[in-house]
C-alpha cells in the first residue's frame, strides 16, 4: 500500500479512535500508541472501534488481532495492519 494511502487510512483510525473515546481529541495520536496503555481503551471501546472499522474501512477481524496482541502490542499502527479493504 502506497504511503499516502497508509497514512491516510492511520489518519481514518485516529478520527475513529475519538469517536469511541472523545476525550482523546486534543491528545496526538502516534501509530506506536498502545490502544490500551496509551489511550486508555477498554475491551468495551476496542468492540466499538472494530465495528466502525469494518464500517468504514474494511474489513478487520478482531479475534485474529487479539490472538496476535503480544506481538504488535495493541498499536494503532497495528489496527491498520490488519485491515483489508
């Protein structure tokens, strides 16, 4: 995937990430930041963002992200890595 395209996709996960916790919007939100750590999104919040995920971006499969968490480590970065338009 092109990088305009990557970092545009980063740019519609970001805008996703405020929708599920809006108190994130002031916060800047790296690709590295832990969804969890970072951001403070509960399991609650996660379900949430990969509906709209698969919503507006493709498809997403949230099992297969979780079994795999402790190597990506929960990112942003890793949520656009998983998803397939």
């Amino acid at each position: 995937m092109p990088a305009t395209d990557t970092a545009a996709a980063l740019e519609q996960i970001v805008a996703l990430i405020v929708e599920v916790k809006p108190g994130l919007a002031d916060t800047a939100v790296r690709p590295t930041d832990s969804l969890v750590d970072d951001l403070g999104l509960d399991s609650l919040d996660i379900l949430q963002l990969s509906r709209k995920i698969n919503r507006d971006l493709g498809v997403f499969d949230l099992d297969a992200w979780g079994e795999t968490a402790a190597e990506h480590g929960r990112t942003v970065q890793s949520l656009r890595d998983n998803v397939e338009a």
